[in-house]
C-alpha cells in the first residue's frame, strides 16, 4: 500500500478549531504537523488527542542546543510515540548522532529530520551571521551532515528536494513544505511546488497547512490533493 504523503500544518492556537481539524483529516492524512504555537498553547494533550484519533504527529520544534539536551528532548518525544520529530543540522554532527542513538533504541522510534537553513534565509542573511557561499550549497553540505550523522532525512524546499535526493539517495526522507494545489492561494510562501511536482522531485511527505485548514471544507481540500497524487481516499 502506497504511504500517504499529506502532513497538514496545525497553525492555530484555537482549540476547538484544532479539534475539530483533527477529528475531521485523521481518517484522510497521513499526519499533522505540530510546531511552537499549537504546542506551547496545548503541549502534550494536542499530541495525545491526535494519537486518540488514530493519526500521526510530526513534531515540529527545530530542536537546537548542546547534543545532551536535545538528545533528552528527543527521548521524550520518542516514548510519547511521536511519529518524526526534527532538529537544527546547524546544531552540529555530535548533537545528531546522539539524538540518532537515542532515538534508535526506543520502539516504535520517530523519524529524525534536519532542518537545514531555514527558507527565510537567503546568502546575505548567512553572511551576516557568518556562513560563506551561495545557499544552497550550505542546503547540501548540511543535508550531507545530517545523513552522515544518522538522520533520517531533512526538510527541505521543493527546489532543494531533486539535488537531495540525487546526492544522498532515494530512502534519505524529504519533508517538503511550501506546497500549494494547483491555483491556491501562495500567502507567503515564495518558491512554491504543487503536491504533485514535490513529490516527483524526491519529496516523501508533503506538508500542507493552509490550503487544508482555511478552506471552507478541510476534508474535500485534503481529498482533492490526495486524488491529485493517484491516492485512493474513502469517503
Ligand atoms: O500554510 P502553509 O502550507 O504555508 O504551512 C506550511 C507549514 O510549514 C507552516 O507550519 C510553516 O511554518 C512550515 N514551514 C515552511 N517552510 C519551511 C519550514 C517550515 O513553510 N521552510
């Protein structure tokens, strides 16, 4: 059976709405994405209460400090089932290999994900804070790091995504966000890739969150992408 690539952002901090988001795309998604927001409002009920309703959590909290700590945060997230949860490469090779190790040898073990630079960055901004040379050769090195380190991929932009997988493999997982249906709406999103042209440029798991939650029907929303990429949805 094909793996359903459809991981929708949960970007609100109103509870009800998150419920029902939940209650309403966990028979038709194959996860949601929780970040800061929805997490530091609602922590560990959010996540439970999406596990109760049979789905999956990618755990999104760009965790970045010493490897001790981040190992232990991802231990944590590990024994509360979460199905990925993803840190800064920039937090360097021997803070990825402990949370590697950690996460190994819990069962059933998340999927670690790099973040690699941030999409809100571009060359100027790196330079400011140090890093030589054009983007996305820093996208690649990082990538190339966090693989060498035991991640089990990276999230990374539609663009980066062909150059990942040509260089590091078919099985090294790309999360992509800034996906859009065809004719929805960009918001801020600049370099933008429909579902489908994500996942043929090596994406495993596409990330979509307005284009599901603001639409006036999340369900007809999340379906119309899912049969857009030959997937069978019920209902
Ligand atoms: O609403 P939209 O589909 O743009 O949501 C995309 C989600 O993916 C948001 O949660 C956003 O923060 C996240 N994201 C992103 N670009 C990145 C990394 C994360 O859009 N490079």
């Amino acid at each position: 059976m094909k793996v359903n690539p459809l991981i929708v952002a949960l970007d609100t901090g109103d509870k009800e709405v998150l419920q029902a988001l939940v209650e309403h795309l966990a028979p038709v998604v194959g996860a949601f994405k929780v970040g800061f927001y929805p997490f530091l409002l609602f922590g560990w009920d959010l996540v439970n209460y999406i596990h109760s309703r049979g789905s999956r959590v990618f755990l999104d909290l760009k965790l970045h400090d010493i490897p001790n700590t981040v190992a232990i945060a991802v231990e944590v997230a590990a024994h509360r089932g979460v199905f990925m949860v993803n840190l800064h490469t920039l937090g360097g090779r021997e803070m990825m290999e402990r949370a590697a190790q950690v996460a190994r040898e819990i069962s059933p073990r998340p999927l670690l994900l790099g973040v690699t630079v941030l999409t809100s960055m571009e060359t100027q901004d790196l330079k400011e804070v140090g890093i030589q040379g054009p983007v996305e050769h820093r996208v690649l090195s990082l990538a190339r790091l966090a693989h060498e380190s035991g991640l089990d991929g990276v999230v990374a932009s539609p663009q980066e995504a062909r150059t990942i997988k040509e260089e590091l493999g078919k099985e090294f997982v790309i999360v992509t966000p800034g996906v859009r249906p065809p004719g929805s709406p960009l918001h801020d999103q600049k370099r933008v890739a429909t579902p489908r042209e994500a996942l043929l440029a090596g994406a495993h798991y596409i990330v979509v969150g307005r284009p599901i939650c603001q639409a006036p029907d999340p369900v007809a929303a999340a379906r119309e992408i899912l049969e857009d990429l030959g997937m069978r949805t019920e209902g």
